[in-house]
C-alpha cells in the first residue's frame, strides 16, 4: 500500500490505470477523472484518445454519479469524440483513394483507422449500456449529450458503408472484413441505444422542456438513419422505424405539436413504394422464369411482408396524428396512385402472375382503403383529390379514378356534413375550387380513354357468396355511381342533377352515355314524379338549344331512354303539354320512340306526328325555297317515320323518297340527315317492290346505298354496312345487292364486315401498348386547353354545312364570329360585375371604327 501510495494518483501513467482494481478507481475517481479528461482534450495521438476514452468508460464510469454524468462526463468528452470520430472518416475516405494491394503503406493505415473506429463505437456503447444498468426511468436532460452524439456517428459509419463501394473504387475487398465489423459495431451500438430510448419518461403536464426537444430530434435523426439504411438491412431497417412509430405514440401528448410530421410522412411513403416496387420486380422475375427459385419466392414474401409492415406503420400514424397531416394530405394521394398505377390491371402495371397479384392485393393493397377511410373527414384532403387544378400523368389518371370509386363506397356509411363535404362545390381561395366528386367522378372517368377503349377488367363481386368476376372500367364506375345516387342524402339532390346534366352534355361519348346510364337508373329507382319532371326538363333543353351540335345530340337519346320509363298517365301528360300538332314540337318528336307507348296510344300520336311532319312539308315544298336550305325540312323526323309506316305506304310515295335522297345525298347533307336515311333504308328490307315501279326504285336505291358506303366517316360508315347487311338479308329484290358494291373497295369492305375479318392481329401487349402511346397523343393536347375556352366551345353549335362559298368569305365568317364571341363575353362579363372606368371609352372607339367599316361595305 505504501508504494501505492508512493505515486500520486493524478500522475499514474495510463497503462497501470488500466489495471487497477474496482475499489481503488472508486476511492481515486475524484482525483484521476480530472486528469484523464484534461489529456483527453489535449492530446493529439488517435490512439491515446482512444485509450483513454476506453479507460474512463470501463474503469471510472461504474463509480460516477448518475445524476450527474451530463456534467461530470458526456458534456466534456462527447463533442470531442464526435469530432474526432469526423476526423478519422474524413481521413479514411481521403486515404481510400490511394488504396491498392501493392502500396501496403496505406493499406495498413487505412485498417488501424477503421479498427481504431470500431473501438470507439466499442466506448460508445460501454456508456450507454451503463445508463441503461444503472436507472430504470431515464431523463434524456440528464444525459442529452450522449443521444445525439451516438446518433451522429452511427449515421456517418452507415453512410460511409453504403457508399463502400464507390469509395475503395473496386478494391473493397482489402478492408472488407473490418467494415462489416465496423457496421455491426454501429448496428449494435443503436440496437443499444434505442433500448435506452425506451427507458425515457418526459412528464406529459410541462408542454415545453428540453427533454420534449431532445426527444424530437432524436425521432427526426432516427428518420435519416432510415433513409441510409433502407437498401442495406430490411430488418434492421424495420426495426428502426418501429422504434420511431413507437415513440412518437409514446410521447405523443408532448410532442404532436413539435414534430415534423411531413418529414414523417414523406419517409414512410418512399419506402412504402421502394419495398412496393422491389416486390413487383421479384413477382416479375418470377413470372418471367420457367424454374422457380426457391430463394425468390422467400425474397419475394419477405419483401411483401415488409410493404404490409410499412403500411400498416403509416395507418398507425395517420390515425393518430391526423390532424397535423394537412401538409402531408398530397403526398398521400400520390401514394395511392402511385401503387395502383404499377398494379395489374393499369395499363402500366408490371407483368406478374395471377396468383402473385392476388397475394399482393391480399396482403398489401387491403390496407391502402382503410387509409382512405381515415382521410375521409380530413377537408385538406377533400382539397387535394379534387382539386379543379389537379393534373395528373396519364399513368395516375385511371388511379385517380379508382380512388373516386373508392371514396364513393364509402361515403354513405359517413355522416350528412362529411357527405357535404365531398359533393358540393366550393371556392377554397382565390385561386383554388374544390369541384364536387360527382363532377371529380365523370372528369376522371373522361382521362381513362385508354382503359376503356382495351378495356381493363377489375375482379368484383356481384352478390354477398358468389365469386369474383371481371367487369370492364365501364360496368365497375357505372354499378358503384348508381348504387353511391341511390344512397344520396336528398339534401345533395341538386348537385346530383348539376353533375348528371354537365356530364350528359360532356363532348366525351363515353362520359356522356355513363352519365345517361346513371340518370336512367335515377328514373327507374326514384319515383314516377321524378321521372316524368326529369322529362320535362329535357325536352324544354331540346327545344332551347340553338342548332345542331353534340349537346342536342346527346340530349335527344336521353330523352328517348327516359320515355320508356314513364307511366302511360304520364306519357299522356307529355303529349299534352308537347302536342306533336304543334310545329315547334316537331323536334322532340323526332327523337321519341313510339315503341315507348301503350298500343292505343301509339297508333293516335304516330297519326298526330305524321299529319303535323306532313303539313310541314307542304308549307316548305308550297314556298320559295332553296336546295340549300332543305336542312330547315324536319327530315331526320320524317324519314323514321316513314320506316315505322314503310308496310303502309304508296309505292309511288316510296319512290319518290328514294329520288329525294339520291338529290339530298349529292348536296352533302349534316352527318344526322345521312343517319336518318340510314334509318329509312334499313326498313326497306322486307318490303315487296311491284314490278309495274321497280326500275323507278331501284336504280335509285342502289345509287342511294352506293354513296352511303362509300362515306370515309366511319361511324356513318359502320351503320352504312348494317343498314346495307340488314336490307341484303330480308330483302327479295336480290339482284340489286350486287348493284350497291360500285367499287371493288366497297365490294372489300362489306366482305370484311360480313366475315369479321379485315383486323389487324395484335397480341396483347402489343396493344396494350398501342393504347398507351393513343392516350398519351390524343389527351396531352386536350389537357392544355383552359376551362374557359371548354366551356366557350361548348356553347357553341356545330356549324353547318354550308354552300360553295368565295374564296375569301369563309374568312370574313370567321372574323366576324370572333368579333361577336367577345362581344358576348362582355356581356356576361357585365352580367356578373361593374364595368371598370375605361370600358365605355374604348366601346366608343371601337363603335368609330364599326362605322368606318360600314363605309367600306356599302
């Protein structure tokens, strides 16, 4: 002991202190620790530095008081280790570049870096084991250093191993063994850390305290080590955001308001998609491969396993941090396109098996609706899906569309104001209107050309116990639309008729019929009432509109549906109040089906319209008319209606219908004029022509039928070559077939329509394909034109065929159409608001300058 004595403490050299016994650092700890942390801060030697952190941690830290080790220990030896942990990973990644196996010199060097490294995470974690011995409920204040510092340098040892490859330039290999010792040092040392996490109690009744700082930017590091770690270590990599989940929940009273919630969000999100799109990539190499690999399979149920871990960890944190998600609500919308977007059967989707797709699906993809369900009755993520501004790729839009489905099955289990919520239109800023998803439904549909036109078969099921079948895009929005309209709160009737109408007058066929489907069921599931004031409404918007033009069109086969669902008490009503003896009604009967009509009453308005469309033509034929405006002659009603009576009538008057429409066809009449003879030449087949007037009839008949088949429109062409194979199939006349085919196209044509061939052979990927490349050159274009300008066109009539015109009258047309346009929209301009100041002076000016023109005219 005297010798022991001999030597003071303070001045014993480094290697004696590594030996002495527990008592004796105990008793000398006041005296020793001093000196050690003062060389410590002053040496320049790595290796002493590791020494004498070494010492300090396994002989001295055991006696230190552990209320005090922030003061005494971490807050002085901590910086300066993280500092020199930087020196020597900056040192190292400067040295690899001059790595190779013949300069030992710097081999060497390299490796007593990387082994000096690994004992100082080796330190690094002697201190936090001994916080976790030593106290049972840990206050991060009293250890703060310790946290951030370990995190600090576990995430540059990750970062330095995933860029391993890259750094050592190919020569890995020569220092290999000490990095995977050096990553599994780091991945010890937070495996340990984080057990000390979860020992840490923050007192939920401060609201603001460093403890509650500390523990977020604990949270927020953790976060980066995920992003380093993903591609690295799944499990680990699990791990770690399980930690962060829990913790965040744990502490979630005390520090909800300090988290950066979108980082949050964002992170999960990425990995939820990397794991995705690795779980497509290993079903697809399966797929591809006739052997399956025993480890792809594992590989690929691993990874599935962990997009479900993913997902379910952004279910848990939605749900309880919601109301601080508003900033994450677009990166969640991305989410659920992007995964459905690379999901069979999008048209973008990977090429996987079926029975991998159901795995996916059953595993993974089930999750995703339960989050739509809890962003339901959040309002800025109503804002964002249906933003009037939203744009989507073409590969997000049949996503975007079955997210509306979605949102659609579940609103009716949600109460009125969420209901609301959804299906009213609102201006969110200036700048901003969220549409209504019904208006969000038709749009979305509209997008998904491509889709349609293949079409895409969804799995559905039609009835509680029977098994899934496909349905097309079509059939799966149209079921749900009508089953979403027959659960509607009555309150959202209006915008229900707005969405339905807009939609009807859509210049899209396929969004328009969708729409006229829907308002059928409407017509079939409400009551009659309903029906026949639907009716009304209709027919007053025929009569209303201001020519020919897409939106008549439409409106006149949704009239025609709906009649058929009327009651004959209210079908005699209509006729009352839209009297075919009444010249302005004409119109609308013309597109009613008197099939629709009980028998008696049939017979009675088929005599009323054909006495009032009679009358007309000989008003038009008594007066002084023009061949060009035979248009103004209601023959698209006539000329049906003459087919309804074809067995009734006179010969003579047949042929002279047929001479008509050999002149009418010559003049290059509207496509609905050509239609309607269509109509009237398809009735001809199984009436009996007598001989005494079959060279009047048919020369002109088979003339008539030439030119029809010879039209390049092809929708004219393809009712041309049904009309033309349902007269060839009925008719006795048969040796005028032959006369009709005035061409060997022609002749080709009708072979190809009859034999169903004439298609080019394609495989499915190959036209998979096509369809894509279609949508992308057919919507692009469309995508880009403003609101304004689809709503000014689609106002405007089609124009009508006009005559042979001076060269330069078509352009005096259209200057002067442009002329009015604006000036119309000045009007509603003037509509809306005050007029500002300047306006009346420049109307002045601009009348001066009509004037001018005038002088010119005349």
């Amino acid at each position: 002991m005297s010798q022991e004595r001999a030597v003071p403490a303070s001045a014993v050299p480094l290697e004696e202190l590594s030996s002495w016994p527990e008592e004796l650092c105990r008793r000398e700890l006041p005296s020793v620790l001093p000196r050690l942390l003062s060389m410590y801060q002053h040496s320049d030697s790595w290796l002493e530095h590791i020494q004498i952190l070494k010492i300090i941690v396994e002989m001295f830290l055991p006696h230190m008081n552990h209320l005090t080790l922030e003061q005494t220990f971490f807050s002085q030896v901590l910086p300066k280790t993280v500092r020199l942990y930087d020196d020597m990973m900056y040192e190292l990644t400067s040295q690899a570049r001059g790595l190779s196996s013949q300069n030992l010199e710097i081999q060497t060097t390299i490796r007593n870096i990387l082994q000096t490294m690994v004992q100082l995470l080796g330190a690094l974690t002697g201190c936090v084991q001994h916080v976790c011995a030593t106290q049972e409920s840990i206050i991060l204040e009293n250890i703060h250093s310790l946290p951030s510092s370990v995190l600090h340098v576990i995430k540059s040892t990750f970062v330095h191993c995933k860029n391993s490859e890259s750094v050592y330039s190919g020569r890995l290999h020569l220092v290999s063994d000490l990095l995977q010792a050096l990553f599994k040092e780091a991945y010890s040392l937070q495996k340990q850390l984080m057990e000390l996490l979860d020992m840490v109690c923050i007192d939920p009744l401060i609201d603001e305290n460093d403890d509650i700082l500390n523990m977020v930017v604990v949270i927020h590091s953790l976060l980066d080590i995920c992003s380093v770690i993903s591609s690295m270590d799944h499990a680990f990599h699990a791990n770690t955001w399980k930690f962060i989940i829990k913790q965040s929940l744990k502490h979630q009273s005390v520090i909800k308001s300090q988290l950066k919630h979108k980082d949050i969000i964002t992170s999960l999100c990425e990995d939820i998609l990397f794991s995705f799109r690795s779980c497509l990539q290993l079903a697809e190499q399966m797929t591809q491969s006739d052997a399956q690999d025993n480890t792809d399979c594992k590989l690929f149920q691993k990874t599935l396993k962990l997009c479900r871990f993913f997902a379910n960890s952004l279910l848990h944190y939605t749900k309880e941090f919601l109301p601080f998600l508003s900033d994450s609500c677009c990166t969640l919308h991305q989410l659920y396109l992007q995964v459905h977007s690379k999901f069979p059967p999008s048209l973008y989707a990977a090429g996987i098996s079926k029975a991998q797709q159901e795995e996916i699906a059953g595993a993974f993809l089930v999750t995703l609706d339960p989050l739509v369900s809890q962003l339901l009755k959040f309002q800025p993520f109503v804002e964002v899906v249906l933003d009037s501004e939203l744009e989507l790729p073409c590969e997000l839009q049949f996503p975007q569309c079955l997210l509306l489905v979605v949102i659609m099955d579940e609103l009716p289990s949600q109460p009125e104001d969420v209901q609301t919520l959804w299906c009213t239109e609102t201006q969110v800023s200036e700048a901003t209107t969220r549409v209504s998803l019904l208006k969000a439904i038709f749009s979305s549909f509209e997008q998904c050309s491509g889709e349609l036109s293949l079409p895409v078969h969804l799995q559905e099921v039609k009835s509680k116990g029977q098994t899934e079948v496909a349905v097309t895009l079509y059939q799966h929005v149209c079921v749900h639309l009508c089953t979403f309209i027959a659960s509607l709160h009555p309150s959202l009737f209006p915008e229900l008729d707005t969405a339905l109408l807009n939609a009807v007058l859509s210049a899209n066929m396929i969004t328009s019929l969708l729409a006229m489907d829907a308002w059928c069921f409407l017509a079939r599931y409400g009551t009659a009432e309903l029906c026949a004031h639907h009716v009304a409404i209709v027919a007053h918007l025929i009569k209303s509109c201001p020519g020919e033009c897409h939106q008549l069109t439409s409106l006149s086969v949704l009239l025609r549906r709906l009649f058929f669902f009327m009651t004959p008490p209210q079908q005699v009503e209509f006729i009352q109040k839209f009297s075919p003896k009444e010249a302005e009604n004409l119109l609308l009967w013309q597109y009613i089906s008197f099939q629709a009509l009980p028998a008696e009453l049939r017979k009675q308005t088929a005599l009323e319209v054909s006495r009032s469309g009679t009358a007309q033509c000989r008003k038009w034929l008594s007066s002084s008319r023009t061949l060009g405006e035979l248009e103004s002659l209601t023959l698209c009603l006539l000329l049906p209606l003459l087919g309804f009576f074809i067995q009734t009538l006179d010969p003579q008057l047949i042929s002279q219908v047929i001479t008509l429409q050999t002149s009418l066809l010559k003049s290059e009449p509207p496509d609905h004029v050509r239609l309607a003879v269509l109509d009237f030449l398809s009735s001809l087949g199984k009436l009996f022509i007598p001989q005494a007037i079959q060279d009047k009839i048919l020369p002109h008949l088979s003339s008539v039928f030439a030119l029809l088949l010879a039209d390049r429109n092809w929708l004219l062409e393809q009712h041309s070559l049904e009309a033309f194979t349902q007269f060839a199939e009925g008719t006795n006349h048969e040796e005028i077939v032959p006369q009709c085919l005035s061409s060997e196209e022609t002749k080709k044509k009708v072979v190809s329509f009859l034999e169903k061939t004439g298609f080019v052979e394609e495989t499915a990927a190959a036209r998979v394909e096509r369809v894509k490349q279609e949508k992308g050159t057919f919507w692009e274009p469309f995508a880009k034109v403003t609101v304004e300008e689809a709503k000014k066109s689609a106002l405007q009539p089609s124009a009508k065929r006009a005559r042979h015109e001076l060269p330069l009258e078509e352009e005096y047309r259209s200057a002067l159409q442009a002329a009015t346009a604006a000036l119309e929209a000045i009007e509603l301009l003037l509509q809306k608001s005050p007029p500002p100041d300047w306006l009346l002076t420049k109307m002045e000016t601009l009348q001066e300058r009509i004037d001018k023109l005038k002088h010119h005219v005349f």
